[in-house]
C-alpha cells in the first residue's frame, strides 16, 4: 500500500511533460489562433467580462496574487469603456470617446481626462505606453493582432482538448518575445476565447496574469452616453499622471 500511495505521489509531483509537437498539430495550434484573433480584429462590436488574477513580487521575492473584474465594451473605432472592480471592492475605469480619454475612481471620488482623438488602438497605445499605465488584455482587443502575432504562429502548440466552464476548447500555447501565452478556444461555434495565461519569463519572478471570459456579447448595446464621462457630485478632476508614474501593480509591492 505504501508502495502504491509513493508512486501516485511521485507521479502528482513531477507534473505533466508535453510530448514533442507533432506537425498536424501544430498547424492546428496555428490555425485555431489564427482564427480567434483574425475574429478579435475584425469585430466591430465586443462585449465581456474578465475575471483576472495577477501576481504581484514582493521586495523579499514572494509572489502575491490580487485579481479584479474588467467589464469591456468596445465599440470600433473610436470608442471604449473598461469597468474595474478589484477584489477589495475598490471600483475605478477608462473611458474613450474618440476624443479623450478619462480614467476614474469611483471610492476617491477623482478623475483624469486627456486629449487624444483618434481610434482605440491609438488611445489604448498611448494609455500603456507613453503614460505607463496598467492597462492589461490590450492587445488581445487590438486591430492589429493578427499582424502582431503572424510571427509567433510558428511556434504555437496543441496542449490538449479540455473544458473550460463545461465548454469544450482547444489548449493552445505560443511563446513571444518576452512572454509565454496559452489560451482556451473553443472548438465549435465563434473562436472567442474562454481563458488565457501570460507568464512573463522575463520578469523577476516570472509572474502571472490570468483571465477567465464570459458573457461574450457581439452586439452590446452602445449608445455615445456609455462612453461619455459625467463626474458624480463632489468628484476632483486631477492632472493625468505622466510617464512612469503609473507603474503597473504587478510590478510593484502592494
């Protein structure tokens, strides 16, 4: 009996080894990005919720997980609204309306708007980029995706066929130039994701970023005034942060 319990224990500690990748399957891995992204990109209206989990490094080294929902509404080209709840109940967002941006916290009761006409991409690019804010799942909802991934297609995998949330999905996995991405596509019907991990093997620590979708909507309802920012009473408008100062949770010690 000792025997059979030490070799049960030793096969649930040593993991799972992937199989070298045979050729069919990997044109499947492939084709099944392929096909989400190409469908991300063209949709000119999206709808979802992301529950996401993330670590966070702390100064001793230890890995802390924190997660929030993001509620997305996307309208193409030029307008988008992401509802933040974080797991202390703290509730923040972004608003574009292919004039401004505005970022928000509902529980401080402060605002921040920019200029910056044009589209999404432009205004989520500027947003992460030349402001460094947290700004997390923004490529998967890029125009460019397909350009952006055409190169990591090759190295993509097929993990396995699994159930995510009783929806079957194919396992997929793709390495980048700084991070290694798996995702859950669902082998019928829209190739709409249903999970993705990102590990950052080239950060401190190699954290973390997970997302569980739901509620896909094609056709969210998405009048002008969802993307139109009207401050509740009391609240303060405050200078936009600059450059650098907006250092991404995952980061830094919370």
């Amino acid at each position: 009996m000792r025997g059979i319990r030490r070799t049960i224990l030793a096969g649930v500690l040593a993991g799972v080894v992937l199989p070298p990748v045979a050729r069919g399957d990997e044109n499947r891995a492939a084709a099944r990005i392929e096909a989400m992204v190409n469908f991300l990109a063209k949709a000119p209206r999206l709808g979802v919720i992301a529950d996401c989990s993330y670590d966070v490094l702390q100064d001793s080294g230890q890995k802390i997980e924190f997660g929030e929902r993001r509620e997305l509404t996307l309208r193409r080209p030029d307008r988008a609204r992401i509802d933040v709840t974080r797991r202390d109940g703290a509730r923040r967002g972004l608003l574009f309306d292919g004039q401004q941006l505005t970022a928000f916290d509902l529980d401080e009761k402060v605002y921040a708007t920019i200029p910056k006409p044009g589209t999404v991409d432009a205004a989520f690019a500027y947003f992460a980029g030349d402001l460094a804010m947290r700004l997390p799942l923004r490529e998967l909802f890029a125009s460019d995706l397909p350009q952006e991934l055409k190169d990591a297609l090759g190295a993509a995998r097929l993990v396995g066929e699994e159930k995510v949330d009783g929806i079957a999905t194919d396992h997929v996995a793709f390495r980048g130039d700084t991070a290694d991405v798996q995702l859950w596509i669902p082998r019928d019907g829209d190739p709409l994701p249903q999970r993705i991990v990102i590990t950052y093997r080239l950060s401190a620590g190699m954290p973390q970023f997970e997302a569980d979708f739901s509620g896909w909507n094609l056709k969210p309802e998405a009048p002008d005034s969802l993307f139109t920012f009207n401050p509740a009473a009391g609240a303060e408008q405050i200078p936009i942060l600059g450059a650098g100062s907006g250092t991404p949770p995952e980061q830094k010690k919370k």
